[in-house]
C-alpha cells in the first residue's frame, strides 16, 4: 500500500472510523483517482487492489497451537512456481503491495528469494512474516540484495521462552530472537513484532512490547484469533477483556511513547454502527493452489470460500466477477458469515 494511503487508513482504524464510503471519500480527494466513486457504484472495483497476499506455500517447520495450518494444508503440501507468480505480478500495476505469506512459512520454499526477485523486478513494495526460526546468517544477507523489502514481521507470542514454546511448538526461542538481532544489525528494513492474543498469553502483552523495545523493534502488532474450531473459540479474547486486563491501545501507547503499538481484536469497533470493513475494496488473498479469497478471515478453513482460481481466470475478472460483488454486497447487509467471526467486528 502506497505510504499515505496507509497513513489515512492507520489513523481511521485507531479512530475506529472504517466506514467505507467515507473512507473511499477521503482517498480520492488524496489522489484524485477516481472522482466518480460514490455508494452506488462502490460494490464494482474498476482499478486493481492495492495489496495482494499471496501465499507461496503452506509448508510450515512449527505446528503452533493457535494455528489452521493443519487443517488447511490437510489435502497435502504445495509451493507455488515462480511462473505462477510472474503471471499474478504481470496483471497488475507496480502501485500495488505484495505481501508473500499466508498459512505456511516462507522460508520453506525452496525458491523463495527467486520469487522476491520477481517482485523486486516489478518495482512492487514487498513485504512478508515469518516465524523467524529460519533468518540465518545465510538468509539475512539476501535479503540485503532486494531495495523493495519495506517491511518484514516475526511472530512471538509471549515474552518468555516457556510461554512461546509451549504455543509455537517447535519454535527455539533464544534461535529467534539471535535472528532478530542480528536482522537489525544487517538491514535497515522495518521490522515488526506480530502477537496472537489468546487467553493462554493475552496478559503478557506488555511484556512483548518491552522484549520488542529491548530488540529495537518500535513496532508491534497484537491480533485476534482465527476461530476455526470450537476449542479456538474458548481461547479467543475479546477487546473489552483486553482493555479491562492489559488496557486500551490508546492507554498503551501514553504508557509506550517510543513505540507503535496496535491492538485489533474481537469488538474494537462494536461501538459504531455498521462498522464496514475495507479489505473486501483494497485486497486479495491468493492461496498456493490459486484460489482467490476476498479477506484475511476467509482463509480460515471453517469458512474460507474461494471467489475464483487463477488457474482459470484471471485477475480482473475475479476482482470483479459477481462472487466479489456478493461478497461485498452481502457484507454491507450484515449477512456475511465470514464478517460474523471476524476479530476486527466484534461477536
């Protein structure tokens, strides 16, 4: 996402203003690129997303707690090939972001810096977050070969050792955080620490943010759960319990000035009405066997409904095909199943 826009939508989501239509509004008056957008005409996108995720594989070296990688890679395991992700790049403007994500870890594709190479050779910003187990030495210092790597994200999900492995199973966490050090010592890129809240570690946070602060990583990221199956459920934190036990994110940045602290779970935005969600107007999610999904919840295995497959299509036509339009549609009248679950809405 291009540096202002994400500055406006940054400062809406800490506002909780995500209406839509006013959002839209305020972009275009920014970049004048589409005077004619008005509510009637909003559910047909006529320019591309503005960041694309696409996972490129869903192997993984951890099997973490809070995960769906088990359930979602349960029908075998699949890289995608750098021809593949040519012909995505190829369909779309160098405005656009490229995140190379999803369920599975990116180091385990064995292609991986050919495939940062081909958004390199683009000219797209990329971006990608890792469980960080595999940043060596090596790994590290290709990375200093890509000038397009804006920002890169570690997962932790606790302050301690005990904590963070007995929930990222198979994480080494002293490994992970020598990676970490020596990530900043070689790069300038920013680097952001990414925290699952669940009830096993929610009230560890401020711990996160000072281990974070003691790394020289200014950013940090606490999100919601994927509730996938019953057992996610009963471990999933809303943002009134979040707030009651650990505080706001308002409150935790007068505590934490020197860094940039952000809290997105269940029921952030229960107090506006008809809190409408921008990722269905301004992103993808492309899955390793390429289908095509609408939003970071639908990649959830439980309710994860694909819109089209680009092995099929291509991407303008699953931009703006009948089953994005529904999706949206549906999503402004409250009868979205994928918006019900979602952490960002509330219960």
């Amino acid at each position: 996402m291009p540096s202002t826009l994400s500055k406006i939508w940054n400062k809406a989501v800490r506002e909780g203003d995500v209406n839509v239509f006013s959002w839209y509004k305020r972009r275009n008056r920014t970049h004048k690129l589409d005077s004619s957008l008005n509510e009637k005409n909003i559910l047909h996108r006529p320019y591309p997303p503005w960041v694309i995720q696409v996972e490129v594989t869903n192997r993984c070296n951890l099997r973490c707690t809070n995960c769906s990688n088990s359930a979602a890679a349960a029908g075998g395991f699949t890289d995608i090939s750098p021809e593949f992700l040519h012909g995505i790049l190829a369909q779309l403007p160098r405005e656009t972001d490229i995140s190379l994500n999803g369920i599975g870890e990116p180091f385990m594709h064995k292609g991986i810096f050919e495939l940062f190479g081909a958004v390199e050779k683009r000219g797209h910003n990329l971006s990608f977050i890792t469980n960080g187990m595999l940043l060596d030495e090596s790994n590290i210092r290709r990375l200093g070969d890509f000038k397009k790597l804006k920002y890169i994200g570690i997962s932790l999900d606790g302050d301690s050792k005990e904590l963070n492995e007995s929930i990222r199973v198979g994480m080494r966490f002293e490994k992970v955080i020598e990676n970490i050090i020596a990530l900043r010592k070689a790069l300038s890129v920013e680097i952001g620490i990414h925290f699952t809240a669940i009830r096993r570690n929610y009230k560890k946070f401020p711990g996160v943010i000072e281990l974070a602060r003691g790394l020289g990583v200014a950013k940090v990221t606490a999100a919601g759960l994927f509730e996938w199956n019953d057992d996610l459920k009963k471990e999933s934190v809303s943002y009134s319990e979040f707030c009651r036990d650990v505080g706001s994110e308002e409150s935790l940045r007068e505590r934490y000035p020197d860094m940039q602290v952000t809290v997105v779970l269940a029921g952030r935005f229960e107090s506006r009405a008809r809190p409408h969600c921008i990722q269905p107007y301004n992103f993808l999610f492309i899955d390793c066997i390429g289908n095509v999904l609408p939003c970071c919840q639908q990649t959830t295995p439980v309710i994860g409904k694909n819109i089209g497959n680009l092995n099929s299509k291509n991407l303008d036509e699953v931009w703006n095909s009948a089953e994005m339009t529904a999706f949206r549609s549906s999503m402004h009248e409250g009868k979205n199943p994928a918006c019900a679950l979602c952490f960002l809405r509330g219960r």
